[in-house]
C-alpha cells in the first residue's frame, strides 16, 4: 500500500511503535524516572509528588495498551496472509489450514492432537523428509481402517464393543 494511501491513524501509528520501540525511547523513560527520583527531596516525597509518577504512567500505560494491540494486530494478520499463501502455493499441504484461526478453541485442540500423532508417526520414519497432510493422512487411516475391518481380531472387538453398549 503506498504511503499516501494510510490513513493518519495508520501513519501515526506505524511512527508511534517504531518510536516507541526504539533504545531512545526506553532511554528517555529511565531518564523520566530519574528526574522524578532526584526531584522526591525538593518535594519532600509528597503525595503530589508520587501522584504525578503514578498518572503519567497510568496515561502512557493506557495509551501504550491500544497502540501494542494496534501493532500486533497488523502484524498477525500479515503473518497469517504470508502463511495463507505457503499454504496454498505448496501441493502437499493441507488448503483446510487457511484461515484456521477462525476455529474455535476446542477445534484447534482437535488439531493439535492431530499433529501431535503426526509427530510421533513421524519420529518412527526412515526418511527425515517424508511429509503428511491432513488429507494423506486421513487417506492413510480409511485405508488402514478398511484393511482392519476384513481382519477377525477387529470384528470381535467390535463385537464385543457394541455389546457392552446394548447392556447399559
């Protein structure tokens, strides 16, 4: 997007986090604290005195809460554009992974399981670059699952699975 296109909100809010986020800033903020310390005998340590610490923290904090959310807000979303994209451009990879933020939580832990049983099958691979989708690996179990169902030891497990479900 060219820069006169962004809005002032936007332009001062790219200035706001890199000033922000900068050595100087941080510098200026102890140096902030220090005048404030040094200052405490020529006012004896009053209360105004620490109120006045007290509300310009509490005012950058508050201003600071918007301005981090802002920043990281932009910043995922063009992370998970740039990974919208791996995915998409890359045959092997799975297209239901874009956009999967979207998910509820309880579905991303859903998933999560799921990879984490693809790491265990990956760790017992020969071939550190062998790789699974979520489609290859659903084609591998429906074809592992239709071999086991020819097999007696499957049909009596379900047998008896299906029994103790009619006893309760």
């Amino acid at each position: 997007m060219a820069a006169n296109k962004k809005n002032f909100f936007e332009r001062f809010s790219n200035w706001a986090t890199a000033a922000t986020g900068s050595s100087a800033a941080f510098l200026m903020a102890i140096a902030v604290i220090v005048v404030w310390l040094v200052t405490g005998p020529v006012f004896k340590y009053s209360d105004t005195w620490q109120l006045i610490i007290n509300t310009g923290t509490t005012i950058v904090t508050f201003l600071m809460v918007f301005l981090i959310q802002k920043s990281q807000n932009k910043d995922s979303k063009a992370i998970h554009l740039k990974l919208n994209e791996l995915l998409a451009s890359h045959q092997g990879a799975s297209n239901r992974m874009v956009d999967i933020e979207d998910l509820t939580e309880k579905e991303l832990d859903q998933i999560h399981k799921f990879y984490v049983q693809l790491s265990d099958l990956a760790e017992e691979e020969d071939d550190l670059t062998c790789t699974h989708s979520i489609d290859a690996a659903r084609e591998n179990h429906n074809f592992k699952l239709s071999n086991h169902k020819t097999k007696k030891h499957y049909n009596d497990a379900r047998a008896k699975k299906d029994s103790s479900k009619q006893s309760k």
